[in-house]
C-alpha cells in the first residue's frame, strides 16, 4: 500500500548481527555450563575414590591383630611390618566372597609399586606369598609413611618386637602427578590387654 515500506538492507544487517550476537552468547554459556557440569562431575568422581580408599584402609587397619605368621619359607613374619614406602598387618574379619572355607583373619599389605599405590593379600596366613593386589591410586609420585607409638612419637619403620605390638596410627602421604598431595592418618586396633592371671596364681 501507499506509504508503507519495508526494512532496509542496513536495518536487515544489524537485526541479523544483534541475533547472531545473541545466539554466540547462549552458545557460551551452554558450554561454559556443560564444562562445569562436567568437571563437577570429575571432582565428585574423584572425591569418591578417595573416599573408598580411606575406608577401606581405615577398616583394614582398625582390624589388626597381633599375630605373628610364616613366610614362604617357613620364616617368620611379625605381625606388622612398616617401611617408609608400605606396610604390611594381620587384621581380622576378612571373609570369603564365594561362601568357601578360609580363616578369619588375613594378612594384607600396602605398597607403591611404580606408579601405583596397591593394597595386597595373603589370605592363607602361613606358607604362602603375598598376591600381587589391586590398584587404589594411579599416577603416583612419591609415598612418604609413618607410625606413632605409644609414646606418641612418630617414625619411618616399625618393628613389632618385643610381642607384636602395633603402630598406635599411621599416616600415609601419598604424592601425585599434577595433583595436590593426599595426606590420611589412620587409627589402628588398640592393644590386647594381658591375660589375666590363671586361678591360683600370685598376682604380682
């Protein structure tokens, strides 16, 4: 009709570059938010593992039991043997996950192996070897252990002489690559407390 007109090709430029403006922007955002959608879900995922790792190594060590074994060799093996790099324990209430006969107790074992921090068991506690285990962390650069006595001191190794005694914590500093370093101290089983004296005999 008279005196109607249409959008000029200049008006048609900026609306198509005022939308495409907008769409780049949402565009933006939805993969700034799929990004951080997706690192969330990496940290949850980590944070996870983690998690595991302290329980089950918390379980493990607040079963240990003064109970010396026998190695391949018939050699004897105190009950927890402690390095600066693992650690190896008898701890009770393992059980056996197809139903078949094995002793309640086992001994396990905790070790950087390359790169790797593995967790190990020897379930027949007398004459046998220590299987080769199960990865807990990968990317591993460096472990740094250490056992606090009754004393509250702590060390780098630890002798269970004289009578099995037990580390009273232990704490495991395990470094990794392009991570922060992870630090957990654990509690282990109280000492068994002695035996109370046989009927008739002097107290001293």
């Amino acid at each position: 009709m008279k005196g109607e007109r249409g959008f000029t090709l200049v008006e048609m430029l900026v609306a198509l570059s005022i939308f495409a403006a907008i769409a780049a922007m949402g565009v933006g955002l939805l993969r700034s938010s799929v990004d951080t959608q997706d690192a969330v879900q990496e940290r949850l995922k980590a944070m996870g593992g983690i998690n595991r790792l302290r329980a089950v190594m918390a379980n493990d060590l607040a079963q240990a039991v003064q109970r010396s074994t026998r190695g391949p060799a018939g050699e004897a093996v105190p009950a927890f043997v402690g390095s600066p790099t693992g650690f190896s324990f008898v701890h009770s209430g393992a059980g056996s996950l197809d139903g078949s006969p094995r002793p309640s107790v086992e001994r396990v074992a905790y070790a950087r192996v390359g790169n790797e921090w593995r967790r190990a068991t020897q379930p027949m506690l007398d004459g046998t070897a220590l299987g080769e285990g199960d990865r807990l962390v990968g990317d591993v650069s460096g472990v740094t252990v250490r056992y606090r006595d009754e004393r509250g001191n702590w060390g780098e190794s630890w002798s269970s002489e004289p009578g099995d005694r037990l580390p009273r914590a232990v704490e495991v500093r395990l470094g990794r690559t392009g991570r922060e370093a992870l630090t957990m101290q654990f509690l282990t089983a109280p000492a068994l407390p002695p035996p109370p004296p046989a009927a008739g005999a002097p107290v001293p």
